[in-house]
C-alpha cells in the first residue's frame, strides 16, 4: 500500500490505513493530494526510523528536529516545510481522535510565516508559442496521437485554468460542446463547470475523435501509451518535453504556469475577481485576489489615465 510499509510495525499500518480510509471516504481528497500526504507522512516515518522511534512515541522534539532536517539537508524553503507540518498536524489530529495517541506532538510547534511568493505565470507571448509549436507538431504528423494530445492537453490547461489533478480526471462524458463547459471535480469532491474556448473545443473534437479511434475504451480524456489515464506526475514530464521544444529561455513548464496565466491574463484583459474564482474554484476571494498583484504595467497605465496628479504632471511636461 505504502512504500514505506516495510518500516512499519503491524499497529503503524493499521493506523495509516485508517487514515487513508479517511482521507477517501470521508474527506474525499483526490489521488494527488493522497499521493501528497503519504509522500510527506512516508519521509517522517523514515526519519523516525533512523532514529529507532514509533509513531506512537513522538513528542514535539521530534517534528521540531524533523523540520531542522529539511532545511539542513534538504534545503526545504520555508513554504515547503510549513506545508509539511501542516500535513503531520492533520495527520496526528486524526490518531489522537481514533484513540492511538493521547496529545498531538504537532501543537508544540509553532506556526512560522512563509514566504509570500507570487505565482509564476507565461507571458500571453509565451503561451501562444509554445500552443502554436505544439500545433504545427501535431498538424504536421497526423498520425501521431500523442503530439495531439500533448497540444490539446495544453490547450485546455490554459483555456480553462483547471488544476493538474482535476484535468487528468475529466472523462469524456463531462465535456459538453453545446454549452462550451466541462464539468470537474474539484477539492473536496466539489464539482463546479469551466468554460472553455473555440479554438479549445475544435482541437478537443480532434482529440476525442483520435482517442475513441485508438483507444476506444478509454475512460477518461487524457491517456498514456498503454491508454491508461495519465497521472500528474506524467503530465509534467510532458510539460518538461513541451518546454524543450518550445525554447523557453531558462524557464521550467509547470501546470500550475497555465492555471496561473490564465487567471492573470483574464484579469488583465478586464475580467471580474469573482468570475476567475469561480473558474478557479477557489473557496475563497482571498486566494484569488493574489493576482491583482501581478499586472503592474496595466496599472500603472491606468493609474496614469486616471488620477488627477498624474493628469497634471502629465499636462505640466508637455
């Protein structure tokens, strides 16, 4: 079930399967996030291991020298670390309610900021180089399956802005080309529908009509060679093949890189903070309303337009 199984005793397992049964069934997290959680969960174990220790015997020390590890020898930034505690807090929040621990060792610890970054986005110059690559590929080879999928894949990423998680999950069945929406299911099982453009949904219609052709059992949208549904893992080995034959200068393709261009580039072209969040499917304004902070030349030219001052300074030098 685990990779770090093996350094588990026999009670250890019992608890993780609990917790993963939880996770499934009652929180309903995605395969990413599970995959999240037990890769950050199986790093811990692995340090108590070294240290002879049992999951039922950690005191705050322990995840306080485990944050110490990170960043001495794994030169975890601060966001990362937070992220990891927050992970092991949940984690032990759980055990001490179905009776394995008495305290969780997580409340010793106290919370420190991370550091504000802003998200990492494509130029719309960028973007369309690298869609426009990726469809002379797939023109030019018709019968190559996989460049059309790839060039699709990025298409919908930025057209839409979903998350790598819920793309990999979209089945043909949740496209629906009349109303130009997919439904997706988001965290926490939410389901919400994006939109999605023209030029998206003829190469969309393109790939279908390839999937059913090749793989007509195929159960969701976007596949590997054996037709199998792609992981998030294989769509950013994809990403990094996109990068190279795009010549992006210096830059690694992310897929949150769409999902934050296409929020920037909406706001950018004059579209409303509520209407991205509900694209974005975010819980909260808050979250989206970090990329008001991006386009500062828009702002500037406006500011510039707008405000009085800068009217007269302007009327002044002329």
């Amino acid at each position: 079930m685990f990779l770090f199984e093996s350094l588990c005793t026999e009670k250890e397992r019992e608890c993780l399967k609990a917790y993963l049964s939880y996770l499934q069934n009652e929180r309903r997290c995605s395969p990413y996030t599970l995959e999240n959680y037990f890769r950050v969960i199986g790093q811990f174990v692995e340090f108590l291991k070294a240290r002879k220790k049992e999951l039922f015997h950690v005191v705050p020390q322990d995840v306080g020298d485990f944050l110490v590890y990170l960043k001495t020898h794994r030169q975890l930034k601060r966001v990362s670390q937070s992220h990891r505690v927050s992970v092991l807090r949940s984690f032990f929040r759980f055990l001490r309610r179905r009776g394995f621990l008495e305290e969780n060792p997580c409340d010793g610890v106290g919370q420190f900021r991370a550091e504000k970054r802003l998200p990492q986005f494509l130029t719309q110059e960028e973007v369309e180089n690298i869609l426009e690559t990726l469809r002379e590929r797939s023109v030019g080879r018709p019968q190559d399956f996989f460049a059309l999928r790839d060039w699709v894949l990025c298409e919908l990423l930025y057209a839409s802005g979903m998350r790598v998680g819920e793309v990999v999950r979209v089945r043909p069945g949740d496209v629906d080309f009349t109303r130009g929406v997919i439904r997706v299911q988001g965290k926490g099982g939410k389901e919400r529908f994006v939109l999605f453009n023209r030029t998206t949904q003829v190469a969309l219609k393109l790939y279908l009509a390839a999937l059913q052709a090749r793989f007509p059992q195929a159960s969701f949208v976007f596949v590997n060679r054996f037709g199998n549904p792609l992981t998030p893992r294989g769509v950013r080995t994809i990403l990094d093949r996109v990068a190279r034959i795009s010549g992006l200068q210096g830059k690694r393709l992310f897929p949150h890189m769409f999902r934050h261009s296409f929020a920037t580039h909406f706001l950018s072209g004059g579209g409303e903070l509520r209407i991205i969040q509900e694209a974005l499917g975010h819980a909260s304004l808050s979250t989206t309303q970090i990329y008001t902070h991006l386009d500062w030349d828009k702002m500037k030219r406006v500011y510039e337009s707008a405000h009085p001052h800068a009217k007269k300074a302007r009327e002044d030098n002329r």
